[in-house]
C-alpha cells in the first residue's frame, strides 16, 4: 500500500469533505501540520470542526482558517493570542467547546483506542460539567467525557520510513500521537523520510498501523513570543 505522497495537495486528496471533524496535532506553534493545513484552506473545504489543543495565530496555523471562515467548530483548550478567533467567538460566528489540556489528550487517545468515553474528577463543578453524566466513584464525583472519533487526523513529525512509522522531535511530540490515532484517516507530514527498516524499533513514537499517508516538506521554525535580555 502506497503511503508516501508528492505534495500536501495530493495527500489530501479524496479525502476533504465539508463538515468534518479534524484532529490536528501540535501545540502553540510546536508540532503544527502547517502543510496540510495550508493544502486544506487552498482547497477550500468549510464548515469544519477541528480538535486540536489551540487555534494557531493569526497568520498560522489553524488561524489561517479561521481568516477564510473555513472553521464553525473548535474543540480546544487554548485559544488566547488569536485575535480573529476571539473577534469570531465573541460575535458568535464560531462555536467553542472548551476542554482540558489532559482530557482533549484522553479523548482523543480514547477514539484511537475505541473507547467512546471515560470518567475523569477534571472539571467537577464548572461550566465543564454541564449536561454531562455524573457518578461516584469511592465517594468521589466524576464526569463522562466522550473519546473524539475524527474524520481526518492531520499531524507533523520529525521522521517516518514508508511504512508510517513516525519518530517526533522533543515537545513536537505533544499533541500529535492522539491526534494520529483518533481519525479515521491519518495524514502525516514530515521533515524526512528514512528507509524502511532503518528506524530503531525503540525510538518509534507510533506505529504505522495508525498512518495512512505521508508527505514530506520544508517547514517554518517559528517562535511564538521570543523573548531576549537588553543588551
């Protein structure tokens, strides 16, 4: 099964469809599947839900999709420093589910598991709880959260062979392993492609089982608040 594509574009094709929900990895400006998401604002696609831990900036990340109104759903736990998402939020042209940084990781790792929802004491007696199931547990209140059952997984590595194994860079790791997991489709972009059988066994971050296309790129290193003493 051929995994390895030329181009975003080509990776993504047959595969975008208005109204899905999409898991994208990263965090802050760390780990973003930038290609991707700029083949996907090029194709156009909207009313898109995306999961992912934040909302880009303005002029990256998902926030290049939020500049076309290509996105009416986010699944996130940050969303600060996006002017546009809060300008959209606040005048109600997008809809926010908020999340906890740990439970939008265990749903998602959840959905890639097949496990449709958890118990978790994270967000007992907040905005978080409400119209959510409730039980004790050893006398302790706990809320049901639903594991993310995506319709595209779209996450950035460091390396993959051509079987999809993908090995991540230090915090790019982040949220992109769940993310990987939870989608019905993976797509993974990637800094380099290595020869099959010449990854190490033990540094693999996850297996290929989870990653149905590949595509190679240059990527932007940015730095999302740099911050230096006086000279």
């Amino acid at each position: 099964m051929k995994k390895v594509y030329g181009s975003a574009a080509e990776a993504l094709e047959g595969v975008l469809s208005d109204g899905m929900l999409i898991a994208s990895g990263g965090f802050g400006l760390c780990g973003i599947p930038e290609l991707l998401l700029q083949a996907i604002k090029e194709a156009g696609t909207k009313n898109l839900t995306f999961a992912s831990n934040n909302a880009g900036v303005d002029d990256f990340g998902i926030g290049i999709l939020l500049q076309t109104k290509q996105v009416k759903k986010m699944i996130s736990s940050y969303v600060g420093e996006n002017a546009e998402f809060m300008r959209q939020y606040l005048s109600g042209e997008l809809e926010l589910e908020f999340n906890p940084q740990g439970t939008l990781a265990e749903r998602m790792r959840a959905g890639g598991c097949g496990i449709p929802g958890f118990y978790t004491k994270t967000g007992v007696g907040t905005v978080i709880a409400e119209g959510k199931d409730h039980k004790d547990f050893n006398g302790e209140t706990y809320i049901m959260e639903e594991g993310i059952f995506a319709d595209l997984s779209i996450v950035k590595a460091w390396k993959a062979d051509a079987t999809g194994n993908l090995v991540f860079r230090k915090t790019a790791r982040n949220f992109n392993p769940p993310a990987a997991m939870c989608g019905k489709v993976c797509i993974a972009e990637v800094e380099e492609i290595v020869p099959t059988g010449s990854l190490d066994p033990d540094t693999i971050h996850l297996p290929g089982i989870y990653v149905h296309r590949i595509v190679q790129g240059d990527h932007e290193k940015r730095i999302e608040q740099r911050t230096v003493r006086k000279g």
